[in-house]
C-alpha cells in the first residue's frame, strides 16, 4: 500500500473500523449458515431482524430512522441548517443470497451506517444532509425481480404490479412485506421517493481484478447490462414405465436440451458474455412420471446492449429449434441496460481515494447492483473494495478488514465532499 503523505487524511481518522468490522460481524450471525455462509433473504424473518438491528445503532447514534412502502430504510444526520437540501446518499442491501456470504449487500449498508455516523461524530461541515440506506430485496434470489427497491424509488415498478408473485414455497409477497413493516412498528413510513443530490454506494468487487492486482479501491465507472429471463417448457405427463419414448412430450428432455445448446450458441469466444442458468425446476417431480412442466430461468449480461439484444434473439430461436413437440413461453423478467456512472461522481471517489494515499484504478462492475438502477434518475458512484479469490455467492466470501475499513473511509470522505458543494 501507499504510505499517505504527510497533511492527507488517514483513513482511521475518518471513521471507526474497529465499530465498522464489530457491526459487520454481528449483522453476520443473522440468517448465519453452519458452513460460515449468510441466508438471510428478502422480506424474510431474518431480513427483518437485520433492518431491526441496524436501526438500533443508527437510532443510538442519534440519526433519524424511516422506512417506506417497500421497505427501504432510511438513517439520515441532516445538520442544523441544511434539512431541506437534497441528501447525499449512500447504501446497499441487507437480503442475501440462499448460500450467501456476509459482505455482499451488508458491507455497502454498514459502511454507509458508519460514514453517516463519523459525518456526524465529527461534526463535518456539511451543506447537505447524508442518508445511508438499505434497498429492499435486491438479489431477486426469493422474489423475482431483484434491485425491488431501488426500481420503487426511481418509478420502475409499483407495488400493486409486484404484490401478487410468489416465492418458491407460494408465499405472496404482498403478505411477506406486511410482515417486515409490522416488525418495526414504531419507524415512520415515508410515502413518497424523495430527490437525492448524488449516490455512492459501497461493496465488495466480488471478482478477482483488485486481488490479484494488489490495489485497495475499484473506482466505478459503470455496471454491466442484465437481463432475466423464465423459460417454461410443457409437454404431458406419461407412465415412465409404460410409455415409448416416441409417444412421449417430454419437458424434461426438450428443456435439458434448450440448455446445452444456449451454452453452445451464446459461447464468447473473448469469455465476456455471462449466460446462467441458475434454477431449474421440473413437475410433477416424480422419478416414474415423464415431467410436463419444466422451468428454467436464464441470467445473460454483458457490457455492451446490442450483444444483449442479438444473445436474447439467439435464445429465442434456440428454445424453438430444440422444443420439439413441446410448447413453450419465454417471459422477459428484468432488463437493465449498460450503466456509465456520474463522471462528478466518480472523479470524488477517485479523488478521495487518492488523497488517502489508497492504490486504486477504475473498472466496470459485473455484478448488478442498486446504484445502477438509482443511476437512471440521480447522479450515482461507486467504490470496491477486493475480496478473497474474487469469490461471491458462496458462503466462503471475504475479504481483509483492512481493506473493509479503507473502503468505508473512502465512502466517508468522498460523501464530505459531495455533502460539502
Ligand atoms: O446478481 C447480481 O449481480 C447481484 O449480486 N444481485
Ligand atoms: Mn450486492
Ligand atoms: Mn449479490
């Protein structure tokens, strides 16, 4: 690392890492999985417990703590004089993955707990009030879509035309979400999205780039595009053991094929497209009965649209060629187009990171994130920090705590500066 200069701040001036790594690990046994890892998904008990307990500091730490119709919370230090300016904001998300693991998500929402907090502790002069957030459902890995709530606060979705889907076991989501506002009774629910003066929203790389190449900050210039798509494949139940496989519609067969051969089309041979099929799920289920429903869905992303645009045409030509005497649908769940970032934003994390004396570079995010789809309405940024192997979505994700404190310490300094215009 970078030995800061003399005069420039140092990061364990700016806030506390030792309270930042304490919360992280507490947050952490909420949802914790025997095998080190994190399950703690939207708009579950746990989720609620989370919510719960980061207002709990943030309450003690004197800020002030609202919720909204979805859920989204909202920990602000509004000094005196400068209420009614559009806050700086900074957050993430507090659901995981089912096999997660304890910083996606999290970190981004302690750090932003903790820049608040030390803005307020050390009396920074601000212009500006500064809220940390935490974005509701924005893994989509309970109920599709993911980024729920930062797409409510830039008028992407309503929650009338979500309220009605269902998680795996059947449960509505409408219902899930009662539940987690009657968890925090006492929170005042503000109705309405509110403008915000600039994002920056902290988190772990969750890829191997500043690993491997010994820096401490990704500087964020953009996000990848993403889309989600739900393939269901039907054909008719038959006996398994009395039934020709000629005489068959076999959903199970069609749909296994669809997948091989989308591998095979969407191959990149530069290795950039990203094509995932990450569940698969076959009816009735039973060994000796042909399957007449299968669904699976499909996670494609790239940096570039028309790639989007020309894979998703492959992908529909490919489930027509290979269905069969199958019927099928392919539904649309989630498109979000290739993200640039704020260029204002994304200079005052370069500059507060290199005015911490931090090694960094800029690069663009392959995971997808709540800053993303904020970015569509409000000037948005964000800043990395590595994690072990590049590993994410597994229990095993990690990362140095040194490295966790000097993100939160960039994320301090860069919402000083933004707060201060
Ligand atoms: O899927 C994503 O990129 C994010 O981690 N939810
Ligand atoms: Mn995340
Ligand atoms: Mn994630």
């Amino acid at each position: 690392m970078t030995t800061p200069s003399p005069g420039k701040p140092r990061a364990d001036a700016l806030i506390d890492g030792e309270r930042l790594i304490t919360r992280l690990r507490t947050l952490a046994r909420i949802g914790a999985r025997a095998d080190g890892g994190v399950n703690r998904q939207a708009l579950t008990p746990e989720d609620a417990a989370a919510r719960k307990l980061v207002v709990g500091w943030a309450q003690e730490a004197g800020l002030a703590a609202e919720t909204d119709p979805i859920g989204n919370l909202y920990l602000r230090h509004a000094p005196a004089g400068a209420e009614n300016a559009e806050p700086i904001v900074s957050g993430s998300h507090l659901d995981s993955q089912p096999a997660g693991g304890w910083l996606d998500g999290a970190y981004g929402v302690i750090a932003a707990l903790e820049a608040v907090q030390s803005l307020k502790e050390n009396r920074a002069a601000l212009s500006r009030p500064v809220e940390a957030v935490a974005w509701t459902n924005e893994e989509g890995s309970r109920f599709i879509p993911g980024v729920m709530g930062s797409s409510f606060y830039v008028d992407r979705l309503s929650i009338s035309e979500i309220e009605d889907k269902l998680d795996p076991d059947g449960v509505r989501l409408g219902d899930a979400l009662a539940e987690l506002l009657a968890a925090t009774p006492d929170l005042p629910v503000r109705e309405q999205p509110r403008p915000i003066a600039g994002l920056v929203e902290a988190h772990i790389e969750q890829g191997p780039i500043l690993e491997a190449e010994r820096l401490t900050i990704g500087v964020v210039e953009g996000v990848q595009g993403m889309r989600w798509m739900e393939i269901t494949v039907r054909g008719r139940t038959d006996h398994a053991g009395t039934t020709p496989l000629r005489q068959r519609r076999d959903a199970m067969l069609a749909a296994t094929s669809m997948v091989q051969a989308l591998a095979d089309a969407l191959d990149d041979p530069d290795d950039i497209i990203r094509f995932t099929v990450g569940r698969f799920i076959a009816r009735p289920g039973a060994p000796n009965t042909v399957a007449d429903e299968v669904t699976f869905t499909i996670d494609l992303r790239h940096p570039d649209e028309h790639v989007l645009e020309r894979s998703t045409e492959t992908i529909g030509r490919v489930v027509a060629e290979k269905a069969g005497d199958c019927d099928f649908d392919i539904a649309l769940q989630e498109a979000l187009k290739p993200v640039r970032f704020d260029e204002r934003i994304v200079e005052t994390v370069a500059s507060a990171t290199s005015d911490l004396g931090l090694p960094a570079r800029r690069m663009v995010s392959g995971a997808g994130h709540d800053a993303a789809v904020l970015a569509q309405r409000y000037p948005c940024g964000m800043a990395f920090v590595p994690c072990h192997k590049g590993i994410s979505h597994h229990p095993s994700e990690n990362a140095d705590e040194a490295d966790l404190i000097a993100g939160a310490a960039v994320l301090a300094e860069t919402l000083r500066r933004l707060a201060s215009d």
